[in-house]
C-alpha cells in the first residue's frame, strides 16, 4: 500500500510538471513545431511553380518570336540577293542592267542578314533550353547580348539600304544622281521589300530583348 501511494504522488506530480510545462509554453507564446514548417515549405513551393509557369510562357513566346524574325530577315536576304534588272532595250556598246551586287551597301546588306539569320537559326536551341529549364539565367544571358549585337547589325545594313533606295526613288540634283526607279522599277521595288523586312526583323530583335529582360527581372 505504501508503495502504491508512492507511485500516485510520483504519477500526479508527474502531471502537474507536464501541465505546468506546458502553461509556461502557452506563455511565452510558443506554437506547435510541426505546424509552421509545412504550411511555410507549401507556401514556398507554390510562389516557385507559379514563377517557373510564368518564365515558360515567355521563353514560349521567344521561341516563336525567332520564327518569326528568321522568316523576316531570310525574305529581306532572298529579296535582295536576286534584285536585278535588264531594260529590254540596248545599244551597240551598252546594256542597261542593274544588279545588287553594283552597289556596296546592297552587297553589305545581304551579307549582313544573312549572318543574322544564321545565327536565330543556331539561337532555337538556347531558346528551347529556357523552355524546359525556365530558371537557366545563363541561355537568357547569352540569348540577350547576341540579341542586341545581331539587331545592332541587322539596322545598320537596314539604315544603309535605305538611304540608296531613297536616292533610287527620288534621286539627287546637287549630287547629279539621277532616279532610276522610272526605268528600274522592279529592281526598286523588290529592294524597297527587302528593307521594309528587314525592319520588320530589327522590331521583332528588340521585342526579343525585351522579353529577355522581363525574364531576368523576374528572378
């Protein structure tokens, strides 16, 4: 019995440490231990899913963005690349034929799309990596800055071109440079072609660029 009675007073005490312990947590404030570390793990887990389906759909939207600007800079290239034109009338001595390739700036024009186009060609790749990686910064970088370089090409051929076919449409008294579009016409007209979609490519470069650089920012 007096064992019995022991255990009792060890049980209760025992109890009212527990309880009292426990008073003392509910105190000072304490919350439970496996509460806060879920819900937090959770919350965190959902803010990276949600940011990576954002940077999808932009690395998405790049990738056809390329499309797009291979097919403007390949149609300024072919357009140029086979601008000539023969008048069906000549003399002895003479045929009047006009060809890009007589012109510097044409020649430099063509040179220079066609390297911007090789390179969105080499780019698709990149492009599909931050598809399927879409927290890779290092494609985005080297995506970006090869953006800008080709864009910067791309509008300096453009500019260049633009300035001869405007003296071929209107011509030059001061510099004695006569238009030769009334006679030229289809050589005009295909290299007027070629440059409208070549800055239709330097549009779709800085929309590249852009879209670039709101993925970065979002990391």
């Amino acid at each position: 019995m007096a064992k019995s009675g022991e255990q009792e007073q060890y049980t209760s005490m025992e109890v009212e440490a527990g309880e009292t312990s426990g008073a003392r947590d509910h105190s000072n404030g304490k919350t439970p231990v496996m509460e806060a570390p879920l819900i937090g793990k959770g919350d965190r887990d959902v803010k990276i899913e949600a940011g990576g389906g954002g940077k999808r759909g932009v690395s998405i939207i790049d990738f056809v963005v390329r499309l797009l600007a291979i097919a403007a800079v390949l149609a300024a290239t072919i357009a140029m690349g086979t601008t000539q034109q023969t008048l069906p009338f000549f003399t002895q001595f003479f045929q009047f034929q006009a060809r890009y390739y007589d012109l510097p700036t044409f020649t430099y024009f063509v040179i220079a799309n066609a390297i911007s186009a090789a390179y969105l060609v080499l780019s698709l790749p990149f492009s599909i990596v931050t598809i399927v990686r879409p927290h890779a910064k290092a494609p985005r970088l080297l995506l970006v800055t090869f953006d800008a370089l080709a864009m910067t090409l791309t509008t300096s051929a453009a500019a260049a071109a633009t300035a001869i076919v405007y003296l071929a449409h209107k011509g030059n008294t001061n510099t004695n440079w006569i238009a030769i579009c009334q006679q030229f016409d289809g050589f005009c007209q295909r290299s007027s072609g070629a440059v409208v979609a070549s800055f239709i490519a330097v549009v779709l470069f800085i929309l590249l660029i852009i879209l670039s650089a709101v993925a970065l920012k979002s990391d």
